[in-house]
C-alpha cells in the first residue's frame, strides 16, 4: 500500500486565543440587590448533567457564583449575535475592567441595553432569556480556580430544560437540523451547516 503525499505540512504556532469552536451562552445569575446580571459567555461544556463553565475571575458573574448564586445557562443561537456583541461591552460591576477586552461600559439593567427579555426561572432565582430558545436551569456545586488564578472553574447540575416548541421533533426531543447555535470559533462568529452524518 502506498502513501499519500501530503504537502499540507504541520508548523508549530502561537495562537492568541484557543477559543477552537465552542458555542455561546447567556449566562443568568443574580445580584447582590436581586437582580439578574447576564453575561455572555464562549467556555460553557455539558457531560451527562453538568455543566462546566469557565470565566474570568474578575467579572460580575464571577461574584456572584462565588457569593452562592444558583444560574441560567441560555443557549444563543444565529439570531442572537448583535445583542451578544452588546452585552460583552457591559459589566455588572459599578466600573469597567481596565485592561479587560470586555466588559468595560458599567450597566445596571442588561436585557435593556441589549434589547432581550427576562424571563422568571421555576427552580433558581436568576431569570431566562425569553429569546433563547433553549435554556437550562442550573444548581452551582463547585467553584475553584484553574491552575494559574487567572480564570474560575464552575460545576453546574443541570436541574430543568426548557425548549422552544418549534426546536422539537415528532418524539419531543430537540432535532439538531432547527437547533443554529451560534459558536465562538477562534473569535468569530459561526453557526453550524447541513449535517454530514
């Protein structure tokens, strides 16, 4: 048997970002005073019922988690991509983040800056995103730091799935062919094409 040649040789790289291709969130969590901060996010991964979050230390949303807030998990898709780029200019805090690429513009009331709505939770206290056409309501079980304190790791059990009616099949599971999330792939902006098997 013969080898192929392959002229597409692997060269070693420095990649500013190893954000590979994950897709984004909305992620609900409340506030000192009761309110629901929302913060768009790209490091969010589910294994059976856990969801796994990662994000800068500093963020609101980082607070609150630490402060013992429970959590939405909004699932963005396609549509979504102009409200996102709005919020990731906001922070919770009372003042920006210097030399933080996000989050530098402080704002109080998120879902009207970026023109979405809440919606109320049935098992947390953070608020959905009405526009989000999955979300998934979620318990905090664990926070720690990764391994060189720049980010926080959160363990979330995934305690109910809502789902847009119109994302459903015949058998009322989700049909991947109406599900377009929208993916933060290398820091652009991506959805998904026609299915190749």
């Amino acid at each position: 048997m013969t080898q192929q040649h392959n002229e597409d040789q692997h060269v070693v790289i420095h990649p500013q970002t190893l954000y590979f291709g994950t897709p984004i969130v909305l992620l609900s969590t409340l506030n000192p005073g009761g309110s629901t901060n929302l913060a768009p996010m790209s490091s969010a991964w589910a294994l059976g019922t856990t969801i796994t979050l990662g994000m800068n230390i500093g963020s609101r949303t980082a607070l609150n988690l630490k402060d013992g807030s429970d959590l939405v998990v909004n699932l963005a898709d396609q549509h979504l991509q102009k409200p996102i780029q709005t919020l990731g200019q906001l922070t919770g805090n009372s003042a920006g983040r210097a030399g933080h690429l996000h989050g530098t513009v402080p704002c109080h009331d998120k879902y009207a800056a970026a023109g979405l709505t809440p919606q109320p939770s049935e098992l947390v206290k953070p608020d959905r995103v009405e526009e989000c056409l999955i979300q998934i309501e979620c318990h905090t079980l664990k926070i720690e730091n990764d391994t060189d304190n720049h980010f926080l790791i959160i363990q979330a059990q995934a305690l109910r799935v809502h789902a847009a009616s119109s994302l459903l099949d015949e058998s009322g599971r989700i049909d991947p062919e109406l599900w377009k999330p929208l993916i933060y792939d290398f820091r652009q902006f991506h959805t998904i094409g026609p299915k190749l098997g």
